[in-house]
C-alpha cells in the first residue's frame, strides 16, 4: 500500500508540471493551438507558449493566467543561411490582467501593436514593437501601457517591470508606479511626426520611478519624474529634467 502511494504522488506530481504548447496557423501544420487566446484558454498557469513563425498573425490576447510566451524573434533574415525560417510571430493587442503576474513574452513581433501591463513582476524583452514602412523599418512605433485610465476604474499602477532588449516600443506609465526597469531598447516616436516632435516616447506620472539605462531614443520626449536616466543615447528628441538624475547620457544637441 505504502508503494502504491508513493506511485500516485509521483503521477500526481508530473501531471500538475508545466506544460509546453506548439502555436502554429501556417497550412498544413499540426499543432496544438492556432490563435494566443485558444493557447491561453487551454493553458494553465506556468505553462509556456511557443508560438512559430507565420505570415499570419496569431491574433490579439487578453490573459489572466501567468504564462511564457516565446516567438523566434525578428530580423531573422539579416544574417543568410542561420535561420531555416525566417518568419516572425506576430500578435495584435495583448492585455494582462488580474492573474497574470509573472508572466514572460520574449521573440514576439507585435508589428506596431499595443502591449498593456495590468498587474505587477512581469519581464517584456527581445520582442519586437514597431513596423514598417516603405523602405522604413521603424515606422510605426508600438506602445507599452503601464495601466492606462481605462482599466476597469482601477487607480493602481504597477511595480517590478522589465522592459529589455526590445525594438521600436514607446512606454507610458501614468499612475504611480515603481520598480520599473527600462534598458537595451531602442524607443521613438512614430516616424511621420518628424525628429522634432515633443510627444513623449517614455511617458512617466510624477509619483512613477523609473530606471532608464543604456537605451537609443530615435525621436521623441524622455517625459519621467524623480527617475534615474543613465547612459543612453537620444538621436533626436528631447529630455524633461524634472528631477531626476541623470548620467552619461548623449545626445545630438543639447538634450541632457
């Protein structure tokens, strides 16, 4: 009797592992899931997504589940002969809610889509944000919103963000916020508004604590307050001191 006990919590253990799941919508795969949200629906928390590379967007994704989701990346065919496919993963509009902290997104295209972070101890690198434009790779900049005002009333910001190695995003975090660690990225601003456009690329609420490090702003206004600003590189743009402290930053002109 003792044994078989011990043989039911070893099944019970592996059942509740982590799960992988294959996204695939290309014709004539078979995979587990074809859209983010069916993957999110008949995953459990902890599980991750691998989403494979399309010419077909895998859609948009509310969540409330802590997940990994990773794509391929992008740029997959700068270098020849490294990548059997070179396609990336696109998404449209992905919302986390209640319920997802924790989660990860790594690899993903979101092609000039919006990502908005509702909850606290999420990780956002190596993804792709903007998209294209004629001969213009970073066109059209994708945003990230660290709450926005319309989420269901809810006057909370949110604390323990990464946003890493990331290509062609703008960030607005409005209400109170902390911990917020912004570094490797390359910001901007929307090509067709010009380099001297003042809309904010990083857009930050005055009770919002930010750490921006080793970025490239392409165009567009560092907006933070009482924030860090350290060794990044503005090519174009512009910076509100307001308090903040700031380093080794270059610029341009006369920004810092």
């Amino acid at each position: 009797m003792k044994f078989l006990a011990i043989l039911a919590s070893v099944f019970v253990t592996l059942s509740a592992q982590a799960k992988i799941w294959r996204v695939n919508n290309n014709v004539g795969i078979t995979a587990d899931f074809t859209t983010i949200q069916l993957a999110h629906n008949g995953a459990n928390a902890g599980d991750t997504l691998y989403l494979e590379g399309s010419t077909t967007s895998y859609g948009n994704l509310t969540s409330t589940k802590q997940l990994t989701i990773i794509g391929p990346g992008y740029f997959l065919d700068l270098v020849p002969n490294t990548q059997a496919i070179t396609l990336t993963a696109k998404v449209g509009t992905v919302t986390l809610n209640q319920g997802s902290g924790g989660t990860i997104i790594q690899g993903i295209d979101f092609d000039g889509s919006t990502l908005n972070i509702y909850v606290n101890d999420v990780t956002i690198r190596k993804n792709k944000f903007s998209s294209s434009s004629s001969n213009t790779e970073l066109y059209y900049f994708g945003v990230i919103n660290l709450y926005n005002l319309n989420n269901n009333g809810n006057n909370n910001g949110v604390s323990n963000i990464v946003i890493a190695q990331n290509c062609g995003v703008k960030i607005s975090a409005l209400k109170p916020s902390n911990n917020i660690l912004i570094t490797n990225n390359i910001l901007g601003y929307d090509t067709n508004y010009g380099d001297a456009t003042t809309n904010a690329c990083i857009d930050g609420g005055i009770n919002t604590i930010m750490l921006i490090q080793n970025n490239i702003i392409r165009r567009g206004k560092i907006n933070v307050y009482g924030s860090t600003v350290a060794n990044n590189i503005m090519i174009a743009g512009f910076f509100a001191a307001n308090n903040n402290l700031y380093s080794n930053n270059i610029g341009s002109g006369t920004q810092f």
